[in-house]
C-alpha cells in the first residue's frame, strides 16, 4: 500500500500544487461498518432506483457491490477549500491504478461510496475521522484479484488526427 500511495503523490497536479492526501483502510470490520452505513444512506437516497439490485442484493444474499470484498480503501483528501482537489486526485488515484497490476494489485473506483461520504454531514466522515477542514475527493478499493486476465476489454478503435 505505501509503494501504491508513494506512486500516487507523483502524479502531475494542477500547477504543481498537490495537496492531497491519503488515508489507507486496512480493517475489515472498519470496511464492514462502511458497507452497511453505504447501504443505509443509499436505501434513503433519491438515486436509490440507480442502484436497487446493489441493494437488495446485500440485503439479500449479503453482497457487497459497494467495496466488492475488496480488503483496502485508500480514501485521499484535500483541504475543502482547495479547487484542485478533485482533479488532483483523480490525476493521482489514475497513477495508482496504472501502478496496481505491476504489484500484482487490482483496483477500482469506489464510485458508490464516494457518492455517498460526499454528501454534507455523512456519517462516513466521522467513521473515518475526516477532519471538519477536509473533503473526500476520491476513493479506490484496492486487494489481489480474483481473476486474472491475458486480454486487456476490448475498446473502440483509436481515433486520432494528425496535423503536420
């Protein structure tokens, strides 16, 4: 996790100027708690029909398609007041996604969760002891894949024009 982190913070940034940091989630009842408080704010959410089947899976069967099991989140921040950060830290969690396989690691966006920590007075941000000065910009789920693939997904053709 620190090699993921340390990779991250050398990620281009507006201007050079930074400002993010990290908080690495290593503890699986911490990650439990998450899951349900997760679900619990969804289940109240406008935007619950997006998400229904996630729902009533977990409720369920007890599937988690919030962190997918996954045993790591690496949550970055920057102060609240920072324009930047959310550019930043997607320039900086793109480099640790990009660095992931070469360790073996496998990562996706923790989309649902950072919905759902972002809207004000979350209980996600006490859980997490998010200081009151700071703001969630990003968030990845990180752990070793359950499967491993020798194709990259297929994708749409290049399409690129060359101005000489």
């Amino acid at each position: 996790m620190t090699k993921l982190i340390d990779i991250a913070r050398l990620a281009p940034t507006a201007s050079n100027s930074q400002g993010i940091s990290f908080i690495v989630v290593q503890n699986k009842q911490l990650l439990e708690q998450a899951l349900e408080m997760t679900i619990q704010i969804i289940e109240n959410s406008p935007l619950r029909h997006l998400v229904e089947e996630a729902i009533k899976s977990y409720r369920e069967d007890g599937y988690d398609s919030v962190f997918r099991g996954a045993p790591n989140l690496i949550i970055a921040t920057s102060d609240k007041n920072f324009s930047n950060g959310r550019n930043n830290a997607i320039s900086c969690l793109t480099y640790l996604e990009l660095f992931a396989p070469s360790l073996g690691l496998g990562s996706c966006w923790a989309g649902i969760f950072e919905h759902c920590i972002a809207i004000e007075d979350s209980p996600l941000l006490k859980l997490f002891n998010i200081p009151k000065d700071k703001k969630v910009v990003g968030a990845v789920m990180v752990g070793y894949p359950k499967y491993s693939y020798n194709r990259l997904v297929d994708r749409n053709p290049l399409d690129a024009t060359f101005i000489e």
